[in-house]
C-alpha cells in the first residue's frame, strides 16, 4: 500500500508541477488560435510528462472555453471524444477529490474494448477560475501488475477494494475468515490479502530484524533449558508433570472428558510446535527481507528514493549483501516484440522465461566476477546494476562485452531475443536513478538500430541528432502527391524513411510521426467524396493507430505504413473509378433519353460522341446501371410507344417513327416481342379493359 501510495503520489506531484511551470502545456488554454505545430509541441510535452510516470497511463487536456481535449496522439471536440461523460460530470457537480474508483475509458466513442483506469482530475489554473483541466489516467491492470510483482506468496493473492468496500476487478467480496486488510489514508482504497500465509505474513512483517532475532535466541534457549532439565533434575519434571496431570484431571472433570493425556507426550508436542514455529518465522522474515529489498532498488531506480554511500553500506551489511564497487554501471534488458511474448506465451511460461533470463544474466556476471543486482522495472524491460572492481572499472568494457554475451545466449538458446541498453559507468549509489533513465534512453534508440541490439553511448553517437519537427514538410508534400493519386508519393515516403534511419529516434518519436501523418490524412480525406471519407473512418483510420502502437523499429513501420497506404489507395482509385463510371453512365442515359427517336442512334454514335471505345462505354453502363445498352434504348423507346398507342389515335406508323423506327414491319416484330402482341391488338386490349 505504501509503495502504491508514493507511486500514486508521484504521479499528482509531476503532474500539478508540470502545469504550474511549463508554459508550452499552459498554451493549451489560451484563446490564441494555435497551428497543427502549437498542437505537436503540446503533444510532445504530454508525452515526455506521461514516461515519467511511474505507472502505464494516459494524460489529456480539456479546454472549457473552446470544448477541445487534448490527448498525446490527437485533439477531439468536446462531443466526439470518448470521455465526454466523465467530463461532463466534474464540470456540471464537485471535482472528484484525489483518485477516483475504477471506470472505463476510451478516447473513442466507438471503442468497444475500453480499459479499467483510476482518475486524477487537476483544475486549471484553479478551482475558482475553471479554464480547463487535466486528467490523468491510471489503467488499473498496471497497478495491479505492480502489486503483483511485490507478493511473493503464491498461495493467495492481493486485492484492492474502493472506499465503498467493492472490489477493483470483481464483485467477489474477500474471505472474511483470513485475509487481512490495510486502509490507505491518500487514496480511501482498502488493500486485502486472501490467504492464511498473509495474515501471518503481515504480522511477521511488522517486526524487524532485532525482534526477529530475539525471539529465535528466546526459542533455543527455551529449548537448551528444557534439555538440562530433563536430564539433570528429573524430580521437579515430575513435579511439574503431576501439576500437569491434577491440572488436566481437574479440567477433564469439568469438561465431561473420561480420558486423560499423556503428560510427557503434551510436553513433546508443545516443543514440536515451538521449533515449528520458529521455522515459520524464520521463513516469513526472510520473505520480508526479499521483499523490502526489491522495494529498494525499485525506489533507487526510479528515483523515488536517495541514499548515501552510508545509509547503502549500511543497510546492505544488515542484509548481509555485497555492497563495495569501484564503480557502478547498469545495463537495461528488454524482451522484443514483447506483445506477440505475451500472446503466445501463458502467465506461468512468461514467469518461467524471465526467472531464467535473470538467473542466466546473473551466472555469466559470476563468472566474470561481478556483484549485480537487478529488478524489473516494467513487465518487459529487467533493469540490472553491477558493482564493478577496479579491474573491470579500468576495462571500460565489461558490461558491452557482457551484455553481448548475454544476447547472443539467449538468442541461440530460446524461442525469443532482447535488446539492452548500457549506461555510463558511475561513482556514486546516489545517482543512480540519472544513469537508469540513461540506460533508458539507450535502449529507446532501438527503433533505429532495430531489435536483437546492445546499444551504449559510443553506438548511439553513430546516428545524428533526433526529432521529427524536420519531416513536416516531406510529410505534408507526400500526402499531397497521395490525395492526387500521384505515385511520387511512394519515393517521398521512401526518402523520409531514409532520413529518420540516420538520426536517433525512440519508439516514442515514432509514434508521434505516424500520429502527423494520421492527421495530415485526416485533412485531406475531408476533401474527397463522401464515399473514400467513409472507406477512411470505417476501415482504415485504426489500421494507421495500430501501426503506431505495435512497430518497434523504423523499418517495421515503413512496412507497415507502406502496406496500409497501398492498399488504402488502390480503395481510393477503385472507387474513384466507381464514381466516374456512375457519372459517365448518367450522362449516357441522358443522351438515350434525349435522341431515342433518333434511327441512328446505337451504341458506337454515344462512344463517338463522348470520345470512348464501343466496348468500354459498353461496360460502364452495365456496371453502373446493371442494364446493357440496347436494353435500356427499347426500354425508352418503347415506354414512350405504349404512351402514344394508349392516349392517342396516331397511326402505328406514325408511332413508329417517333419512337425512331423506320419501317413499320421492324417496329411491330420488336414491340411484339417485348409485349407478346402486336401494338395494334395491345391499343385495342387495354382500351377496351378500360371501357
């Protein structure tokens, strides 16, 4: 609870300092009419203000007076965004007071899968004056992977409950027979364990290593008395058993027991159960120990907490750890392609192959003869430090040479691979969280040197500078040629690719370039027909997002944007050939309609007049129309014929030069062939039904 607490605490600390000091995010809710440039640099700071948050969430800006949110990928209005109800509410009623209990989320209203998160809402700039607002989103399945990496008892599990007592996840309520339950005074939650093992464990936990080692002195010497007892004064023994005995009599008698118990026998098994106990708590505390040590380093790294060189000798020699070095140095590992890890993995599998990569990476420092210690940070990336002696420390490269090693085991001997980045080595456990984000940093720049990669600062000085502002202009020009059906926008694309693989970019960066390019799309698709807007919303928008989420590397992603654009403008033609088949077939039937007294008039004299070959105008037609050309001619022709026979007396002749027929004979075989009579005979039958 605590560790939560100060994760927790960290996020709403970040977040109200970032807004009371960075002018960039403060521009939002200006009223000055901001450039898509004003919005990608808002965007940028929100995501730099999301990776330093402890947990996996999402953070977006809402501005009151224009009615627009702001998330690190997008902006919406008010009424298309997906958390316009939760919006709503602190803008109608009070502003939720710290951390709200669980709801779903989605940034769209049409997500169906959204994701359990906890709320933090901070006013802008303050209560009174309600410019906007900013919302911070906790996915609930972090926080409980966080707690689940603390608890080592796999016997039961932890729970969280809101302060109405419903749980997080179900609407099971815990065992109130074992668990035990701690309240936090920050967020209202109550934290539960639902097994036997930790309510003891709780317990146990409370006490430190003094008591620990007090009661287990107090336990032998208990032991060693009873001993020396038995041996060497066996009368007051007797003594003691016939007290036992009277006792157990006198208790028996008042109980309605006939028989009694072996005293020694009693003695025996209270002495059994002592020395069992003390294995219990000797057992508990060294769980205890684990777990307050991860919380530790987990404090170290992330920089939620600092210790001097002192309080880290110190508190390691308590725990009878090593804890001298020359210098430090860490070395971060990351599993690739981790999403696909997890599908194809289940739960148990993907615990086995992390116990086992730590365990490798641990026996190849040993053999080199390095001390490491390593906790993993997130659910795919193990962050590991190495006390480094003055001889590896003089090297400069014991962690790239074992890194590497490292890799290449891994990639020889299992199904997956892994990258790792390597920080400068350090002097001082106090700045050890520093050089973690550098490891970090590093091992970010993977999208550009691709996976299965050690990178260190001497690699990543091989790439120029990074940033994306520099493709705004290659971009915008690509999807010009794009919207035009112009195929130079492939070599565009295909030169913007090979400008971002020479520079450093992270994953991040990445992200924020197909985000652009999903919105430069956007603005193009509003100015074509309805029809390839539609394509667009239904089909091809998401495909663009999941492009954004899932590549890991540059080259990943230009094969994945290369694919969906392909295919998105083969639509695109396919249904600008649609619509201009519709169009020339409507002028063709205007035509028909027009000259259909004409004699002349035939399927070569329209291709003629509208400059197209016989054939083509004659597959057009069907495929807008679903009718052949010459059907529909005697359609009108002989639609107007049956007109004039029934509200006229003109002679059939007559009526068959109207209707662009030249002799009589072939007028009366065609009209009897569509009626099944002669026109004379069908003028005398319908007028005489009418009589």
């Amino acid at each position: 609870m605590r560790n939560t607490d100060a994760n927790l605490k960290l996020i709403e600390r970040n977040v109200v300092s970032e807004m009371q000091s960075d002018k960039t995010l403060q521009s939002f809710f200006t009223d000055e009419p901001k450039t898509l440039y004003d919005f990608f640099l808002i965007q940028k700071k929100l995501v730099e203000l999301k990776a330093s948050l402890p947990f996996f969430s999402s953070v977006y800006l809402y501005d009151a007076a224009a009615g627009k949110v702001l998330t690190d990928s997008d902006v919406f209005t008010l009424d298309s965004f997906g958390d316009r109800s939760f919006i709503e509410a602190f803008n109608r009623g009070p502003v939720p007071y710290g951390w709200t209990k669980p709801r779903a989320y989605g940034q769209s209203q049409l997500d169906r899968n959204k994701q359990p998160v906890v709320s933090l809402v901070k006013l802008y700039p303050f209560a009174s004056e309600k410019r906007g607002a900013v919302v911070v989103n906790v996915y609930v399945s972090s926080l409980f992977h966080f707690i689940r990496e603390l608890n080592e008892n796999e016997s039961g599990s932890v729970g969280i409950m809101d302060e109405n007592m419903h749980p997080f996840f179900s609407s099971a309520q815990p065992d109130e027979a074992g668990p035990i339950a701690v309240r936090s005074e920050y967020t209202g939650w109550n934290y539960y364990a639902d097994s036997v093992l930790s309510g003891n464990f709780s317990v146990v936990s409370l006490l430190s290593d003094i008591w620990a080692a007090v009661i287990f002195v107090i336990i032998l010497a208990t032991v060693a008395w009873f001993t020396l007892i038995t041996h060497i004064h066996y009368k007051p023994i007797q003594m003691m058993a016939d007290k036992i005995k009277n006792y157990t009599a006198r208790k028996s008698g008042e109980l309605g027991i006939k028989s009694l118990p072996n005293e020694l026998a009693f003695i025996d098994t209270a002495i059994d159960q002592l020395l069992q106990s003390s294995m219990d708590y000797e057992n508990l505390h060294k769980q205890d120990r684990l777990l307050r040590q991860r919380t530790l380093f987990m404090e170290l790294l992330s920089g939620l907490r600092v210790m001097t060189q002192e309080e880290w000798e110190k508190q390691m020699e308590a725990w009878e750890m090593p804890y001298r070095y020359e210098r430090l140095g860490i070395v971060m590992i990351e599993i690739d392609e981790y999403g696909a890890f997890a599908a194809q993995y289940k739960p148990g599998d993907q615990y086995l192959l992390k116990f086992l990569i730590e365990t490798a990476y641990g026996e190849m420092a040993q053999k080199r003869g390095v001390h490491v210690w390593h906790s993993w940070t997130e659910p795919h990336r193990l962050s590991i430090v190495h006390h480094l002696g003055e001889e590896e420390a003089s090297s400069g490269d014991t962690l790239p040479r074992l890194a590497e090693e490292f890799r290449a085991w891994i990639n020889d001997n299992l199904d997956i691979t892994v990258s790792a980045g390597i920080s400068e080595e350090f002097r001082s456990i106090e700045a050890i969280a520093s050089f973690h984000r550098q490891a970090a940093k590093h091992l970010s720049y993977k999208a550009v040197f691709g996976v299965n990669v050690v990178i260190d600062s001497q690699i990543a000085e091989t790439k120029l500078p990074g940033g994306t502002y520099r493709y705004f202009e290659p971009l915008t020009e690509m999807i010009r040629f794009y919207k035009l059906n112009n195929g130079q926008w492939q070599d565009k694309l295909r030169d913007i690719f090979g400008e971002l693989k020479r520079v450093l970019l992270t994953r991040n960066d990445l992200a924020r370039l197909t985000n652009d390019l999903i919105r430069e799309l956007e603005t193009a698709m509003r100015m074509l027909p309805a029809g390839i807007q539609r394509l667009w919303t239904a089909e091809y928008r998401h495909q663009f997002e999941q492009a954004a989420r899932h590549a890991e590397t540059v080259e990943e992603l230009q094969d994945r944007l290369h694919a969906v654009m392909n295919k998105l403008a083969r639509d695109m033609e396919r249904e600008r050939i649609n619509r201009d088949s519709h169009a020339v077939a409507d002028r063709i039937k205007a035509y028909i309609d027009l000259h259909y007294a004409d004699p002349d008039l035939s399927l070569i004299q329209v291709s003629d007049h509208y400059k197209l070959s016989p054939r083509v105008v004659s597959h057009l037609f069907k495929e807008a129309t679903g009718e052949k050309f010459m059907d529909y001619v005697l359609k009108v022709r002989f639609g107007h014929a049956r007109r004039l026979l029934l509200e006229t007396d003109e002679p059939i002749q007559s009526i068959a030069e109207q209707v662009g027929y030249l002799h009589v004979i072939s007028f009366h075989r065609a009209f009897k062939k569509m009626f099944g009579v002669p026109p004379g005979e069908y003028r005398n039958m319908h007028r005489s039904r009418e009589g």
